[in-house]
C-alpha cells in the first residue's frame, strides 16, 4: 500500500488517542521539546511550545499508521492501564 502524499500526512493528528505528551524546553536545542511517554523514541523540536505538541502528536500519528499497516505492536495509551 502507497503511503499518503506527504502533504496529507502533515496534518494527520490521532483524535482521543489518550497517549500522554509533553512539552520542555530544551536548552541545548534552544528550543522546545515535544515528546510522548509511550513512545520514548520519538521527539520535535520547535522553536514554539504550540508547535512542538504538535509536531510530536503529528509524528506519533504517522508511526500508529505504519504500525497498524505493517502488523507491529501499537503501545497502549498509559491512561488505559
């Protein structure tokens, strides 16, 4: 199955997922850092806190999908234990 163009991709965005993000920020970066608990692999940085969740919701979204299509396991939200 072809992916979806890149230019839909950027605004996938999981409704309700119940996954747990958060924003920091980064002095070494110098900008702000999004991450997901669930998924400690993956990041983004942004130069706005707005952007950097997301950005990490957006990335998070995108790595459910390939998961789901690829039969990978697909981490449980931690509001759900």
């Amino acid at each position: 199955m072809k992916p979806p163009p890149l230019k839909w991709r950027r605004k996938m965005v999981l409704e309700n997922d119940g996954y747990t993000f958060r924003v920091t920020w980064s002095e070494e970066d110098g900008e702000y850092l999004g991450q997901c608990a669930e998924f400690p692999s993956l990041s983004w940085l942004a130069s706005e806190s707005k952007a950097a969740l997301q950005g990490i919701r957006q990335v998070v979204a995108e790595v459910v999908v390939d998961l789901q299509a690829n039969g990978g396991h697909v981490p449980d939200p931690l509001a759900a234990k």
